[in-house]
C-alpha cells in the first residue's frame, strides 16, 4: 500500500533531520510496511522541497548504481538519481585542493564523468542525438554517503535519502565543440580511470561500466524521469554526475585521492585528473 502524504512527511523530515544532526537511522525498507520505489522518489521530492525552502538550489542531478559492477556489493539492481545542490556542488580548477568530510556520514569516494547540459534533453533521443544536448564534460568526484549504518540499505532507502548524495567535486569543465562530438561520443564509451589513494593504486574502471557510458547513463536518466509524472524535466544549466566508473571506496580526513583519465584524446577534451587532500 502506498505512504500517505502524512507518512511520506514525516519520513522527509526524519532524513532531513539525520542529514543535519550528522546521525544515521534505520533503513526505511526494515520498518512494518517497507517502502516502495515509488514511494521513495515521492520522500526525495518532499526533501528536496524542504531544502529548497531553506535556500538550497538544485543544479542537476546525480545518476547513482549505473555501475553494473557493484551492483552484487550493494545489493540494489537498477540505477537510482537524487538532486545535486548549489550547496553540495564545489568547482575545483587548480592542480590540486583540499575538501572537508565534516557535512558527510561514512563517505565513499567515487571517480565520474559530469555532463553539462545546454538544451533540454527528450525521452526519443539517442546517444548521438544526446550529444547536442550536452555543452561540456568534466572529470570529477562524487563524495557519497549512507545515512544507514554498514551502507546497509535497499534501492528506495537510497533514493529517499538524497541518492547517497554527499558532494560533487567538479574539475575543469571541457567546451564540447560540434565538429569533435562524434569523436567525443566514442571517446565516452572507451575511457578508463585509475583511481588512487595516497599513491596506491586502489581500482580502474572503464566507461563501459557505466551502463555502457555516461551518455548512456545520461539517456537511462531521461527516459527514467520521462516515465515519472511527478518528476522535473532536465533544464539548460542541469549539472549530471553519471556514476561511479571504478568500487567506491571509504575515505578519510588525511587522505590524498587522484586519479588519471586515459582514452580521452579528443581535441579539447583532454580531461586532468583529481587531486584531492581531505580533511576533517
């Protein structure tokens, strides 16, 4: 049976409030009743609206479990989304940066690909028709977290609380230019990332992991939303963080993660990789 509006209420506020007292709870999915997907994305809507009351704004989105790979890890089988915020959302230019893990609960730390969208994307369109709709790639790190103890969890525990969603590291934004876009489209299905903590090599992953590529991802996305009455379209300016392309892996203050993006030798599209030192 469906929550009820009071039920999916109550829920947005208890997630809201775990996020803000930096404290974990149960997963909602072991409570009498359980909860539906539907249900969750119904929670998430409510959270987000609470956010935005209190001045947050949604920048994009976050496509989380697009990595078949981990899926067995988990134990959630299809890919989930969550809102990304202004407050959430950090643009980092320099060679390397710092990042406090103080706002986030057992953060994991994951290597994507960040699409930013210039036109408004259709649930008809392909991957190549995609492509026109994305006016530049970037190379970043999305700091994921579990508000559930032990990242023990079902698909709509995740989605209710945020998508996993902790923070996006957003590195150089590359201009996609329309004569390089094919070559940029299969260059976003053959890349590979290598992922490293202070100097050891921790996993690589391949586009491919990523539901075929993050292009692909970014299509499952439209066709998801298009699918959901209750669901905002992706705007001009939408930010899409496509998934994690290696494991994600637990991160601490004192650690120095990098990585390098190899297969992206596009005119312009030579991704750098993060260098990021975390913090308390």
């Amino acid at each position: 049976m469906p929550l009820s509006t009071n039920a999916i209420e109550a829920t947005a506020i208890a997630i809201l409030a775990a996020l803000d007292e930096r404290r974990q709870i149960a997963p909602f999915t072991d409570q009498p009743g359980g909860m539906s997907l539907p249900d969750a994305y119904r929670v998430s809507r409510g959270v987000t609206a609470k956010r935005i009351a209190r001045g947050e704004v949604p920048v994009g989105r976050k496509i989380g479990f697009t990595n078949r790979m981990i899926w067995d890890e988990y134990g959630v089988h299809h890919p989930i989304d969550g809102p990304v915020y202004d407050t959430t959302l950090s643009d980092t230019t320099g060679a390397s940066r710092t990042f406090s893990l103080a706002a986030c609960v057992e953060p994991r730390i994951e290597p994507e690909i960040v699409l930013g969208l210039s036109a408004a994307p259709t649930a008809d369109m392909d991957e190549p028709a995609l492509m026109s709709c994305i006016g530049w790639v970037a190379h970043g790190f999305e700091i994921v977290q579990s508000l559930y103890p032990g990242w023990r969890f079902k698909g709509a525990d995740c989605v209710a609380a945020f998508g996993l969603h902790g923070a996006l590291l957003c590195g150089p934004r590359h201009a996609l230019q329309p004569a390089t876009r094919g070559l940029a489209l299969q260059a976003l299905t053959r890349f590979s990332i290598t992922l490293n903590r202070d100097d050891i090599t921790m996993d690589t992953g391949h586009a491919t992991n990523v539901l075929g590529g993050p292009v692909s991802a970014l299509r499952h996305l439209v066709q998801a939303i298009a699918q959901d009455a209750e669901a905002a379209p992706l705007q001009p300016g939408d930010i899409i963080t496509t998934g994690t392309v290696t494991r994600a892996f637990p991160v601490l203050p004192g650690e120095r993660w990098t990585t390098h993006v190899s297969g992206m030798d596009v005119p312009g599209l030579e991704l750098p990789g993060m260098d990021v030192t975390f913090t308390a």
